[in-house]
C-alpha cells in the first residue's frame, strides 16, 4: 500500500506532462471498468503504448478502476441492459449483433455495454479534470505540503524511503 | 506531436500480442481441457475427467481422450466414459460463439465404470435437503413387510390409543380432585356451622322487649347467611356430581379403544391375501421405480439444454445476473445458427456382451433454429448372450412448448443370469436364469409421461426356497420356483414429476394362490396374539381409574355431611 501511494505520489510530482497522466488515467478506467477479455481493450493497450501515455498512472489507475468496477457492476448491468433493450437502438444492435467484430466484442453483454458506456461518457471529461487537479496539486498543493509538519514526519518515515527510491 | 508519439510503444504492442498469442497455441489444450472439465462438471452435478485433449488449429479439430463422467447419484461409478472422441469444429463460426460440427466419433463408451477417487462435488444445503427427500420418497417404495412381527416387539413401537386416553383421564382425574378439595377448603365446614349454632343460642337467651327484637333481626340474618352457604354447598356438590359422571362415562368409553388399537396395529402389520393381490408389483415395483427414476434423472439434466429453444427464455425482463457476468440480450440474426450443433455422430459402445454401436444425428441445444428433431439409432447383432438389440429414439422440441420425445426398444434372445430383481432386506430375490424378449414404447408429450415396457420371460429359474426365510417367503419362493416362463407389462403414466406405475403380470394369480391359505393362518394368529397384549397392557390401568374416580366420592361424602349440618340448623 505504502509503494502504491509512494508511486502516485512520485507521478504527480514528476516532470510528467499533466496531459500524459491524465491519459494514462482515463485509459486505465476503461480497461479497468469494462471486462478485461474483451477485444476493445488491445485498442487500449496499444493507445497506452504508442501514445506516450504515463505507464506507471496507467497501472495505478488500472488497479484503482478494477475495484470501483467491482462496487459499480449492478450500476453497469443496469445501464447496459436498458441501452441493449431501448427499442430505437433495436435496429443498431441487431446489424452489429450481425457483425464478427461485434458479436466477439460481446457487446450485448449488459455489462459490457453498460461498462462501456459508463468509461467513454467519462472519457473526456475525467481527462480535463484530472489535468486541472494534477496542475492545480503542482501549482499550490506541492509546495504547501512540502512545508507541513505532516511531511515532515513523512520524509523520516517508511514511505518517503519508498517515495525516494522510486524517484531515483 | 512528436512529443505524444512514441514509436518503440507500438513494438511493444506488437511484442505482448505475439506473446499473448504463443501463449495460447502452448496452452490452448490445457485451457480447453478445463473449460471443458468445468463446464461438464457444472451441467452434471458430479466430478467430469479428462485425461487429454488435443486441439489443431489449421484445420481446426479438436480430440479428447479418457472423458469419464460421474454418476451423480453413485459418486464411486461413473455414468459413463468415452475412450476418444474425435470433432472437427467449424472456425468461423466459432468467432460467433457457434459450435459447428458436421461430423464427431465417439469410440469406446463404457456405462456404469468403478472410479478411483469419489466424483461428488459440494452440495448446497438445498440440493442436499431434496436429495435427503428424494431418498425418503424412494424408502416409501420399499417392498412391505411379508413376515408377521412379534405383537410384543409391535406394541413397544406402537402408541396405544387406550393408554393415551386412560393416561388422560388420570390426569383429568387428578386435576378435578386437587380443585375439589381446594374448593372443600373454602367452602364453610363444621366449626363455622357450630359458630353459627352457638350465635343462635346465644341470641335465644336474652329477655326484655326490646332485646328480643333485636336478636329476632339477628337470627334471621343468621339465617340469611346459613342459607347462602348451603347454596353454595349445594352448588359445589352439582358440580361435583356432573364431573364425576363425565369422567364416568369416559371411563366407561375406555373399553372401546383396545378394539380401535386392535383394528389400527392389525391394517398396518398384518398381511392380507386381498392387499398381496398385485405381488408382482410389490416385488419388481421399487426396482423398477428406480430405473424410471434414473433415466428421469438423466432427462432432467438433458431437457433444459434441448429445450432451449423455448419462446418464453427469450423474454429476459427482471432476470438477476450473476455478479460481474451479466446478462446476455439476443437479437435477430439473419441466417440464424445454434449455439451447439453436432450434424452426425457415430458411436460405440463397449457392452460386456461386446460392441454395440450406433449414430445420432442433430444434437443440439436449439431445434427450433436447426428445423430437425434429435434422433438416434443404435443396435448390437453379433452379441454374447443376446440375439438382437435396437435401440431408437425421436426428440422432437422443434417447437418446444409441443415437444414430443419418443424412445423405443426390442431386445431379443437375451440371456438372463443372476438379475437382481428386488434387493429389499426382507425379501431379496435374483432372477437365476432366464431368456428374455424385451419390447419399450416409452413417450413424453410436453410434461405427459406414457410408457410401457414388456417382458417376456422362458426357461425362467429362480432360487430354491432358504430354510430360515419366514413360512409366507417360503410360499412366495416354492411358487415362484414352480414358474417356467411369465410375461411383466410394467405402464407408467403421469406427468414427468409424478407418474404411476402400474406392474402386472400372469403370475400373479399363481402367485396369490399359493400364498392366500399361509397368509390367512398367519392373520389369524396375529389378531388373536394382539387382542390379548392390548387387553393385558389396558387392563391394570382401567382398574386404577376406577379406584381414582372413587377418591371423588369421599369429597362428595364430605359436602353432604356439611350440608346435613346447615340444614339442621335452619330447621331450629
């Protein structure tokens, strides 16, 4: 846990681009929210890797997002179902339920949907908040927590050791 | 841009799918064997093994060896075990999660196979309990009791209605005297009547005018008063005298219940040639009530998978999902597939009479969409012990909710030897030698079960008689030595959860006629034996509630001497 925290801890205050490590986060929601077997999560993988997304958010968010995922299901499958079963979207389902692409995406799967759509909705906007509060954390939250009596008895401690470590 | 780019980020790519994909053509067998141990294991309820799966991928084919599956009911046997299989799958329909396949051998089934290690998985306390009541339901089918039991050892297990009652009416007994003579405390007794007389007395001596007046109004309130406690004497005494005649009258009832016992006991223990009428029944009933369970069972299993097909499964409104599996919603397709379709299989079978093969064509999961019943042929020419075996069957759940399966068999020349017919403790019985025809039209429409089997037995040998069986088990054994060759219908009509089963045959009246005498000398003893230990266990404690209901009447004495008092008094 304390490695963890060390690590997020070690992205914020790097010379990262803010917009790298939002990415990475936003990437890690949709892999981490929808089932990991499905084949749109290579599409991730790849924007991931070619993108110059920050790998080490990317793992942090990936874990994060899995366990929201897991207290969010019932919210998923209600949301997938009623999109699968809304009678204007019939027609679009049926041609992609006819579709390979399609049917190994296991799209008609209400959680797979209602994952999906949950992820891409917050896509955007998570991005631009996530920039702002690393920007804003950068701006005023760093230095006046590096002033605090708290990181102080942090930089003694196990977890600044750690935090050090991985900051080389 | 340049800055959001990165190149060696895309070999990267490149490098986990290449790993992922080596993985998979490494493991694929070992990822197939368990999807399908797994999966096998679910739909059974017990242990499924495999030994090896080998799967190609170019053409795309796929071998199992060793595939045992357990017997649900038999945890140590399995149901059965195919040697090898050998399918070629369809690969793109596979994409679609469609399972092709236009042709699949089956070498070397083998039924009712020992196992090594127990195939019982763990069951839920609600599966364990229906089991426990299944089991139960199965006990109830057990043959009834063709010996005469010993009234002594009857009577300890039985709950007399006698004793119940007499027990009863002691402690009525018991509880009306304890009120009584609480009451008898109450009520006014000798020394408040001496009390009175000695007022009365008093009152008679004084002189003068005035103070005879005044005792005059004195003594008639004291009258007042002894009236007022006689009355209640006298009421106590009704009452006393209403409960003692109702307990009376109960005791007097108490003779009647040992000829109720006596009736009760004798229906349930005692052997009646009238209710030995149908012994075919009762002798080859419960095994065959288990082979019918059995294939019941296995149907059971099979239908959901066949039926699936069914209008109402594709409303899926309010169904709960599994956690973090959901719920899959099907749409139209255009050119419409099963999920699972096996167009041809050839199978054998290794039977201990030898091989016996067959084929089965359209197994599938969704006839509705493939436009075909099931149907499967098998039959077994050249082997040991049995001349001819043909073995058909028709599934049709094309259109489900008027599904019709029809099953038919005809076994001829088959050479019966040590058959185990009933295995009931009391009265085990093995079919020796026999030859045996055999035919079965067995059909199930919708939930309507409609069967009938026939046998044809010759050249029948059953055991000689044991020396220590009971006098009525001999007689059924001499008879049934006596028999030559039989023929057994056995219908079985109702629904798939109930059905009646109805076993007839032309021994019966053979049967019947040698046990009738035996069984009436039997009944007889039996009666007389049980009157008399109902009247001895009955008997000493009718006369200790004669002797309770006697200790009343020295309360009722009691009020009559206190009422005799009073009215003394008011006569003065």
């Amino acid at each position: 846990m304390i490695n963890i925290v060390a690590k997020l801890i070690s992205i914020l205050n790097s010379e990262t681009e803010p917009g790298q490590i939002s990415l990475a986060f936003c990437l890690s929601m949709v892999i981490g929210f929808t089932p990991v077997f499905c084949p749109h999560n290579l599409l991730v993988l790849l924007l991931v890797l070619f993108l110059r997304a920050n790998l080490s958010a990317f793992l942090f968010g990936w874990a994060v997002f899995s366990a929201i995922a897991y207290l969010l299901d019932p919210l998923f499958h209600a949301i997938g179902y009623k999109a699968l079963t809304a009678q204007p979207l019939h027609g679009l389902w049926t041609s992609c339920y006819n579709m390979t692409l399609w049917r190994l995406e296991n799209f008609n799967n209400s959680i797979v949907m209602g994952s999906l759509i949950v992820s891409l909705t917050l896509f955007i906007p998570l991005y631009f908040i996530f920039n702002v509060l690393i920007k804003k954390y950068r701006g005023q939250l760093l230095e006046w927590v590096r002033k605090t009596k708290v990181m102080g008895m942090l930089k003694a401690s196990k977890l600044y050791i750690a935090y050090k470590a991985l900051a080389g | 841009m340049k800055k959001w780019i990165r190149w060696q980020g895309l070999i990267a790519f490149i490098g986990i799918v290449v790993a992922l994909s080596v993985f998979f053509i490494v493991f694929a067998d070992g990822i197939a064997k368990m999807a399908i141990k797994k999966t096998g294991t679910m739909v059974v309820g017990a242990v499924v093994d495999l030994d090896d799966v080998d799967l190609a991928l170019f053409p795309l084919g796929l071998k199992l060896k060793g595939l045992r599956v357990t017997n649900p009911d038999e945890p140590m046997k399995n149901a059965f075990e195919i040697m090898r299989a050998d399918l070629s799958l369809n690969a793109s329909n596979l994409l679609w999660r469609k399972i092709l396949i236009n042709k699949m051998a089956v070498d070397g089934v083998k039924f009712n196979t020992p196992r090594k290690k127990s195939g019982a998985i763990k069951v839920s306390k609600k599966s364990r309990a229906q089991e426990k009541s299944k089991q139960e339901e199965l006990k109830k089918r057990k043959l009834p009791s063709f010996d005469v039991k010993d009234v002594k050892t009857i009577l300890k297990k039985e709950t007399l209605l006698t004793i119940e009652e007499a027990n009863k009416l002691q402690n009525d007994i018991e509880q009306q005297k304890k009120f009584f003579e609480k009451q008898l405390k109450e009520l006014p007794d000798e020394n408040k009547f001496e009390g009175y007389e000695n007022q009365i007395k008093k009152l008679k001596k004084v002189s003068g005018f005035q103070e005879v007046l005044t005792a005059a109004k004195e003594i008639k309130t004291l009258k007042k008063d002894i009236e007022k406690d006689i009355n209640q004497l006298k009421n106590t005494r009704t009452n006393l005298n209403t409960t003692v005649n109702m307990l009376q009258s109960r005791l007097k009832k108490l003779p009647q219940y040992p000829m109720e016992d006596f009736r009760r006991i004798n229906s349930k223990y005692s052997l009646s040639p009238q209710g030995m009428g149908n012994l075919t029944h009762l002798i080859f009933g419960p095994t065959y009530a288990k082979w019918v369970e059995n294939g019941l069972v296995w149907y059971h299993k099979i239908a959901p998978i066949v039926e699936k097909g069914r209008k109402s499964d594709e409303k899926q409104e309010g169904v709960e999902p599994v956690r973090g599996k959901g719920v899959n919603v099907h749409f139209e397709e255009y050119e419409p597939l099963p999920e699972l379709l096996i167009k041809h299989t050839s199978v054998s079978f290794e039977v201990p009479a030898g091989d016996f093969s067959g084929t089965i064509k359209n197994i599938t999961n969704n006839q509705r969409i493939v436009g075909a019943p099931t149907t499967c042929e098998f039959d077994g020419k050249k082997l040991k012990g049995v001349d001819l075996v043909k073995i058909t069957g028709n599934f049709n759940h094309v259109s489900p909710d008027t599904s019709k399966d029809t099953i038919g068999a005809t076994v001829r020349g088959f050479k019966v030897e040590g058959l185990s017919i009933s295995d009931s403790e009391e009265f085990p019985l093995i079919l020796e030698k026999a030859l045996a025809n055999l035919n079965l039209d067995a059909v199930i429409k919708g939930n309507a079960v409609d069967s009938k089997m026939e046998f044809i037995l010759s050249s029948v040998q059953f055991p000689e008689p044991k020396e220590d069986s009971s006098i009525v088990i001999r007689s059924i054994r001499n008879a049934l030595s006596a028999v030559t060759d039989c023929s057994i219908t056995a219908d079985i009509k109702g629904t798939l959860d109930k059905q009646d089963i109805k076993i007839e045959s032309d021994i019966d009246d053979r049967l019947k006629k040698a046990i009738s005498q035996t069984v009436m000398k039997q009944t007889e003893e039996f009666k007389a034996k049980l009157i008399k230990e109902i009247n001895g266990s009955t008997h000493a404690q009718v006369s200790a509630l004669k002797g309770s209901i006697a200790g009343l009447d020295s309360i009722d004495q009691k009020l009559q001497d206190r009422l005799q008092l009073g009215n003394q008094l008011t006569r003065n």
